[in-house]
C-alpha cells in the first residue's frame, strides 16, 4: 500500500496559481480521493462530480462518476462510481493524470498529475502543501451566497403590480366563489 503524491491544480481564469500536493494510499477509493480535494479547496461537497481518466495531453477518456447517473442506460455504458474504484486501479504510469470536474453547472475543474509513488503509507489523506486562495469568485461562500440571491426575470418584472382580482374571465368575478355557483 504506497502512498500517492498528487499535484492538484484548480483550473481558473485566474493569475494566480491555486494547488494541493495531496497524500493518499493507493488501496483508497477515489471516492475517498475527490473528498479530500474538496477539503483541501474548502469546497462543499453537495454537487456532483467526475473524475475522468486523461493521458499526457490532458485529453479526457474514461468518466468515473460520483453517483450512479445511468438513468436505465445499458450496463457497458454506465460510468464506474468512484466508491468502487481504488485509485491504484487507475494508476497505469509513473505521471498519471486525472481529471475532476466538480458542479457541472459551474465547471469547477481540477488537473490531477501523480508527482511520486513514496515507500511509505500515508493514514488519511495528508494535504502536504498549499499554494494560492481559491480566487473569490469561485470560492464556496461566493457561491453559497449566489445559491440564496433571487433573481428577477423579464416575467417576474412584467407581473410585478399585478393583482389576481383585477382580472376579469369570460364568466365574470361578480360574486363567484365555488365553480357550482357558475350558471353553465
């Protein structure tokens, strides 16, 4: 059971260079894995996700998914979970890189490159550095904020001031209370 050393670097629009080097035995699941990301990136883990098997071009290939999003698809094309997967299972090179997207609403990406297969275990996941602040914008409480903010839109506008009573159908209002008032 060696202990794996990621680099995991948050993909941004930013300046800034935002990564973890992250600790974790081989013998984990990736599940176990995507946890310890959103932890050392303080984001909140109530979306979903996919971890996604790349090569040295960062091209994606095979999707890892949190949950099981099959929605009755043929089993050969359903995306293995990552509570089944251990992440020596996806380890096939000394560099390995990985993929994860966060919240596919709003695309929170992670490029995951193994740095070093150590000779010893690591007990949980161990965030061993930490460079740069997940930039505001992108940061859970901006986000958290955003989820709480109601936004008007061009119909929420066009009815503002518009009262029920006002209206008037093709049976009248005129003391109409139950529909067996109605003379039909």
């Amino acid at each position: 059971m060696p202990g794996l050393k990621f680099r995991v670097l948050l993909d941004s629009a930013e300046e800034e260079e935002v990564f973890r080097d992250i600790a974790i035995n081989d013998d984990l699941t990736l599940e176990q894995f995507y946890m310890a990301i959103l932890d050392a990136f303080e984001f909140n883990n109530d979306q979903m996700a996919s971890f996604f098997v790349s090569d040295n071009e960062w091209n994606k290939g095979e999707e890892i998914s949190l949950m099981d999003m099959s929605f009755g698809a043929q089993d050969n094309e359903t995306p293995a979970q990552m509570n089944d997967i251990m992440i020596r299972e996806k380890i096939q090179s000394p560099t390995q890189r990985l993929i994860l997207v966060h919240d596919f609403l709003n695309m929170f990406i992670f490029l995951i490159e193994l740095q070093e297969i150590m000779d010893s275990d690591v007990n949980d996941a161990e965030l061993i550095m930490s460079v740069g602040s997940v930039p505001e914008s992108l940061s859970a409480k901006t986000k958290d904020n955003l989820e709480n903010m109601r936004f008007e839109t061009e119909v929420d506008k066009d009815l503002k001031g518009f009262d029920m009573d006002d209206f008037d159908d093709e049976f009248g209002s005129e003391g109409f209370e139950n529909i067996d008032d109605l003379d039909i």
